[in-house]
C-alpha cells in the first residue's frame, strides 16, 4: 500500500502520528478520550488528508459511474452524499468510494493508498465515454466535521455530508489555517472509536479478498438493488434472493480489565471451548470508548449463537450485539 506524506498537523501540540493504514496523520493529540467527547458533542475535526480523493468531470460522468458501481448515481443530486462499491466478478468488495457531485463534478474519497489502483481502474473503463478521471489526493485533503458542529465550510469547499458529519475536500494549502480556525483537532484514533459504535465497516480492515456486501450490511447502503447491471452483480443477487452470506459481521463488547487491546486478526472462539477452540471469526477493528470502554468488530460464522459468549485472541471474554442477522 502507497503511504502518503506526512500531514502538517502533526506539528500540533501533543500529536502522536497513527501506524498503519492511517500512517501520515495524528492518531491523538494527547488526549483520546476528550477527542472522543468532543467529536460526539459535535465540536473540533478531525485530519483524513491521508485518504485518497479522486474527481470525475464531464457530462456523462454520473451515467458511467453508474454502470461500474454497487450505487444508484445516474440522477444524483448535487450535494447529495453516497457510497458505494466496485466489486469483483465474483462479488467480492475490492474498492469503498464515498462520493458527492456539486454539479460539475463528483469528487470521491477513498481508503489510503487504493487510490491508485481505483484510478487506474476507472481509467481503464472510459472507452468512448465523455468523463476524465484525476486523482486530485495531492491537491485536497479530507477532513470530517462531526454531526452537530457548527463550523462553517470555507467558500468554494465542496462538502459531503450524511448523518455522521461532513467530510471537506480541502486544498491542501488550506489544511493549517482550518486548523487553527476550527480546533481543536481530534485523532483518528477518537474517530474510529465512534465508527466501531455505529458499526459502520472500513475497506481493509473490515473486509478481506472474500468479503461480500452482505457480510457487513452493506446492501441498501452502498449495494442498490434495483439499478441495472455491474460487476458483480450476479453474486449480490444471488446471496441476497436465494441464501446466506457465509459470515456475518457482529459488535463485540470486550472485557475491560484487559490491559490490551485485540488486534486486527485476533481470533475468535466460543467461550465454551476454551482459547484452544476451532476459529469462528476474527477481529477486525478493536477500540477503546470514552462510555462503552474496550470494544470491537468482528467477522465471524454465520451460524455462531447470538447468545453464545466468545473468547477473543489469547482469552479475552466478549459479548456480542448482532449487526448482520444470521
């Protein structure tokens, strides 16, 4: 995965920079649990100018983007946020596109590092299509404004907004003085807490080479299933017409006397067969919150009680909230 380059906020006082896919910005600022508070009480922001940022212009550009993605975009009106996937053949999720058109344009966000191969995809599916694609992650920078705040966007700034806040497309010589105007900044560390309570799943950390829509209830948020054809589309149908998805995601509520938190992988168990019992699941994002304390999400089988407690990596004791129906 392509790293970006460090953001200017982590010159602020207290920033810790964040490890893995969100290497290049702060993943606190000192203090998780008041950047936590703050977000949900609808104040300060937080800095995603790692995150990839993709523009389509030209005429045609919503009716093409309609027939490669999981989304009804063909009559999007402007300022109206979505998302949606682009899948493989075989209905596995390779790319999360969190969009919105202004009229001229439909600007795309996307988890770090993809964005050259999502660009390189769209790229190879102009044909004689009236679009161009560019990847503008050099020029703009993402920047989410929680529900609530009352921050003014800057003039000129595209915005996409939906019930989780306001995510800017930033020129990046803006970044510093937003910053100064609109803190204080929160890490993405408080960012992720609260994304891992409204159970909303993340390309990659979320999803693995065989993760279908399904398995995150992704189907009526970023999947439409009344819009024509796309790749794809025979698996989404088929599992949502005739079956089940082979795994489910589900909210772990962790035991808090754990110094540790799980990491990505961490496996999951039923309680009941001890920490050397066959694999059900895996961790996928773990966190700590302000109010529910150690928590997490999880990929696990299908058919795993919903009452059943688990055991998490090396015996961590779990509850789990269903997410997904079985």
């Amino acid at each position: 995965m392509l790293r970006q380059s460090k953001s200017p906020l982590l010159s602020l006082p207290g920033a810790v920079p964040a490890e893995g896919p969100d290497e290049g910005v702060a993943a606190h600022y000192g203090d998780l649990f008041r950047e936590q508070r703050a977000l949900a009480g609808g104040s300060g922001f937080v800095d995603l100018s790692h995150r990839g940022v993709l523009t389509v212009t030209g005429p045609e550009r919503l009716s093409w983007l309609h027939l490669l993605i999981t989304q009804h975009v063909s009559e999007l009106p402007p300022g109206q946020a979505t998302e949606a996937l682009i899948l493989s053949p075989h209905g596995h999720i390779e790319h999360a596109l969190y969009l919105v058109d202004d009229g001229e344009t439909t600007w795309i966000h996307a988890e770090p590092g993809t964005q050259g191969d999502l660009f390189a995809y769209l790229e190879s599916m102009k044909f004689f299509y009236k679009v161009e694609v560019a990847d503008r992650t050099d020029d703009f920078a993402v920047v989410h404004l929680p529900a609530g705040s009352i921050a003014e966007v800057p003039d000129g700034v595209v915005a996409r907004e939906t019930a989780y806040g306001r995510d800017l497309f930033l020129p990046r010589g803006q970044l510093s003085a937003f910053a100064a105007e609109h803190g204080p900044a929160a890490g993405v560390l408080a960012c992720e807490a609260l994304r891992v309570e409204a159970h909303r799943p993340r390309l990659g950390l979320e999803t693995d080479h065989r993760t279908i829509p399904h398995e995150l209830g992704l189907i009526g948020v970023a999947v439409h299933l009344q819009k024509g054809c796309y790749r794809g589309q025979e698996t989404v149908a088929r599992v949502h017409n005739l079956g089940k998805p082979p795994r489910r995601l589900v909210f772990l509520h962790l035991d808090g006397s754990e110094v540790h938190l799980p990491a990505h992988g961490a496996a999951v168990r039923l309680a009941s067969d001890g920490p050397e019992g066959r694999q059900l699941g895996f961790v996928t994002t773990s966190a700590r919150h302000h109010e529910l304390g150690p928590i997490a999400l999880a990929l696990v089988k299908r058919n795993v009680p919903l009452d059943a407690p688990l055991l998490v990596g090396e015996g961590t004791a779990a509850s789990q909230e269903v997410v997904v129906e079985p």
